[in-house]
C-alpha cells in the first residue's frame, strides 16, 4: 500500500519546526530589547526625562577623596599602625 503524503510524523515534524522558529524568534526579540535596555543605561538616559541632578564635577571630587582615604588607610595598615 502506498502511504499518505501527510502522516502523523510529518505533521509532528512540521509542528516541532513552527514552534521552535516561534521560540527563536520570541528569544531574538528578547535579546534586542535587553541590548536596548543596556544602551540606554549606558547613555545615562534610562527613559526617564527631568532636571539635571547635578555637576558630575562634584561627584568625581568625592569619588576621589573616598580613594585618597582608601590609600592612606592601606598604607597605615601595610606599615602596621592601629586606626
């Protein structure tokens, strides 16, 4: 006897196929708004639209007085003085 065209196999095969192109292509949208999201993160714009916070200026000025503080006290402690 001659088989079918379509058989049950075929049909599972080519629902497998459908569902895993709509897994990948779920997947890659996925993976392009979170490379979107990352962008604007690193913009330093995260959507959000308002006044300015303030001068990065001022903030660089402590970040480097919290290192400066760091180095002396690693410095105390390598040459052995108590804080």
């Amino acid at each position: 006897m001659l088989e079918p065209i379509i058989t049950s196999t075929g049909i599972i095969a080519v629902a497998a196929l459908v569902g895993l192109t709509i897994v990948v292509l779920a997947l890659l949208r996925a993976w392009q708004d979170y490379l979107e999201l990352k962008r604007r993160e690193m913009d330093g714009n995260n959507g959000v639209s308002g006044p300015d916070t303030g001068s990065k200026m001022g903030a660089a000025r402590i970040e480097m007085s919290d290192l400066k503080e760091r180095i002396r006290k690693l410095e105390a402690i390598a040459n052995g003085v108590d804080l």
